[in-house]
C-alpha cells in the first residue's frame, strides 16, 4: 500500500521506536541490543519474501518465569500471520506454509521439549525449522491415495519465533538471534498485560508495520546491507533482513542495528560452548602441547582430567579414556587426509601410544580460534601422576627436552 498525495509518507524510524516502546512496556530484554533485534524481527517478518534467509529468533532462559512466553505474545500482535504453538506436526507445518493465505509466522512455546532427549519423534519437526531458514529449503512427501501416489515439494520457507529453556542443538543456534531472558530483578518494572486492551494496540501497530512494508518492498528486496567488520558467514545470513530493514528505516536505526549485530553475535559465542571436538583439539594446543612435538596418551589424559574448567572428567557420567580421546580426534585429518590416531613415540621410560602435534596441525589451523599471547597452563604445571611413578610434570618436561634436541619443533615452544 503506497502512500497517496493525501496521506504523509510512513516514517520507518518512528514506526519502529513505536514498536520497540511497545515491547518495553511489557518485557526486560537483558540487553539494549535485545529491544533491536526484536524490533527489526517484527519488522522483517513483514518483508519475508524478500530476503533469501529469515533468521529465527529464539528467547532462551535457564529458568521459568523469565519472560519468555510474553515476548512470544507481544511478538504474535505485531507479525503477520500469527501462528502460534506449542506442539505441531512437521506435514501440518509443510502444509501451512503452502497454503494461498501467505507465508505464516510461525511461534513456537517450549521449543525446549522438541528438541530434549525424549524427543526423537519431532525429528522431521527439527528438519522443517532448520530447512524453513533459507528459501530453497523444502520437504519431498508423497500424497495421495493407496498406490496413486506422486512425490511434491512442500515449502518450508517462513519466520520462526521460539521460547524455551535451556539451549538449543548448534543447528539451529547459528540460525538464530539469540535472546537471553531473565527473572526481572526487583527494580525491573512492567506493565501489565491484557489481552482484551493491549491486543488491539499491538494489531494497529502491526498495521502500520504490514503498510511501511509495502512502501519499502523493492528497496529492501535489492538491498546489499553492509556488514559490520569480521561478520561473514552464517552470522551474516542471519542479520542481513534485519540490517536491511533498519537501512530502509533510517534515522539511528542503521547505526543501531549494526552495533546490536556485533553485540549478540559475540555473546552467544560467549555463551555456546564449542563443539567437544574444537574443545579438545583447543585444548591440546594451548594446554597440553604447548609447543611439544609428541605427547603421549596417558600424559594427554591426565591434564586433560586435571583441568578444573574442563568437561574432560565428566563425558556421559564418566571420565575421558584413551578410546574416547581416540575416538574424538578421528574425526578430523591430518594434513595427509587421513584420520588422527595414535603412533608410537619414543619418550625416556618406553614407547607408548600417543599423538604427534605434525597430525593435529591442519585440525588446529581450520577448527581452533587464534591462541592466546601467552599460553594458558601447560603441562609443566599439572602435578597428577602416571603409570609408573611417573609425574606429567616429568614426562612433558622430557619430552619438550627430546623435540629440542632431536628434532626442530612444528611450531615454537610457548613461552
């Protein structure tokens, strides 16, 4: 709906603060970053056709009773197309989207019970919010009776909203704006939510939000937003709908925008651990290595399980093992292209089992963020004991002693 010669053009960046006040009035987001990301969410949810991705937006809490339903509610008033749920077939999803009504925005409570361990029978329920991401994600089920059976293409394709505790499978993490939510604090103060009053003002906003769109549906849909320095990838899949709203909005929302982009972007990496994979081969660098060119299994194992911080002493109720260690670097190649695994090394009690540091180089280089300037703590500190009598004190001092004498290290000792 354009505006007409009698009617002023919209102004998107008052609509969207209009917006934002609206959920300020009724839910504390952790973050100033939160109410921006919500905000362009609403907004982009109006402009879903436009973009090659729609990123999902989930809040999260650890706890009850922080918040996380309410933002759904007031998010249902402001999108179009409100469908919300707590439970869903994925086939009555595939057919919602497909239907002539237009694309859906689909709200999902207790997105925690689809994916926790009991799960397993919402597998295709996974599979439709991680394909419904990108435009060209889709589902092949055939339809039809008895044997006339013919295999169709159901879309996928639509906004997603979802609330639950915990956390999320990594899969749909990186698809996601995450919004970590909180109990209020004593000081926190809402407004009180009723439906029968407050239904209305949110549905007129969302009228205004559906007519800003359509005077703004070409720009955004040839838009190239640019992207704050050092996000590429999926992350910037992810914000570009918003960032190209808020440049169609102007005012400060450009500005805004991008500075909630670092923001949340570098907060979840905060918060979601890395895979158990990229931890080890992480701490193997920077913690057990440190510079050494071979290191047995048994001294790996014992400073892995003498790090406090570590997962290492706890992987499904027991401690790592020379066949979980084994099992977790096959994963990943050398820089020959073939799996890790142990070779026998010389050290100055034997020739045990153990891993060299020339076969995790190329795991290190493409999985392991940068190490730090200084290494964290080394094997030198630990003080548990190996089979023997043997300290790992001893026996990775030895060893760092042989690389230095015996051969030239892959890569300087950290000092």
């Amino acid at each position: 709906m354009n505006a007409t010669p009698n009617t002023p053009p919209l102004d998107g960046a008052t609509l969207l603060n209009e917006v934002e006040a609206f959920h300020r009035r009724f839910n504390v987001f952790p973050t100033e970053a939160a109410y921006v990301a919500v905000t362009l969410w609403d907004a982009h949810a109006h402009l879903v056709e436009c973009f090659e991705t729609t990123p999902r937006i989930a809040f999260l809490s650890p706890e009850p009773g922080s918040g996380k339903s309410r933002a759904l509610e007031i998010v249902e008033l402001l999108t179009p197309r409100p469908v919300s749920t707590v439970s869903a077939s994925a086939n009555a999803l595939y057919r919602l989207v497909d239907s002539a009504a237009g694309l859906p925005t689909v709200l999902f409570d207790e997105v925690d019970t689809i994916f926790g361990p009991k799960a397993g029978a919402d597998e295709a329920l996974r599979g439709f919010l991680n394909a419904g991401y990108r435009r060209i994600g889709g589902a092949l089920r055939c339809v039809g009776e008895g044997s006339n059976q013919n295999a169709q293409v159901f879309g996928s394709y639509c906004a997603v909203a979802m609330a639950g505790l915990g956390s999320l499978p990594d899969t749909v993490l990186t698809r996601s704006i995450i919004v970590r939510m909180r109990k209020r604090a004593p000081n926190e103060k809402v407004e009180p939510y009723r439906q029968r009053i407050h239904e209305k003002q949110g549905h007129e906003l969302r009228e205004r939000l559906a007519a800003w769109a359509d005077t703004i549906r070409d720009q955004v849909a040839e838009a190239w937003p640019e992207m704050p320095e050092g996000v590429t990838d999926r992350p910037a899949d992810v914000w570009e709908p918003l960032l190209a709203v808020a440049d169609a909005a102007g005012g400060d929302w450009p500005a805004r925008a991008r500075t909630a982009c670092l923001e949340l972007i570098n907060a979840a990496h905060d918060n979601d651990e890395a895979s158990l994979g990229v931890r080890l081969l992480t701490d193997l660098r920077d913690r057990v290595f440190c510079g050494a060119d071979r290191m047995p299994t048994a001294v790996i194992l014992e400073c892995l399980l003498a790090m406090d911080d570590g997962p290492w002493g706890d992987l499904d109720d027991k401690p790592i093992s020379s066949r979980t260690l084994a099992r977790l670097l096959a994963q990943y190649v050398t820089p020959g292209n073939k799996p890790i695994k142990p070779r026998g090394i010389r050290t100055p009690s034997g020739f045990p089992k153990g891993y060299y540091a020339e076969d995790l180089t190329d795991a290190w280089t493409r999985y392991c963020p940068p190490p730090p300037e200084e290494s964290a703590t080394s094997a030198t500190s630990a003080t548990p004991q190996v089979s023997g009598g043997e300290s790992v004190a001893d026996t990775a001092t030895a060893i760092r002693h042989m690389s230095a004498e015996t051969a030239t290290p892959l890569f300087p000792v950290a000092g």
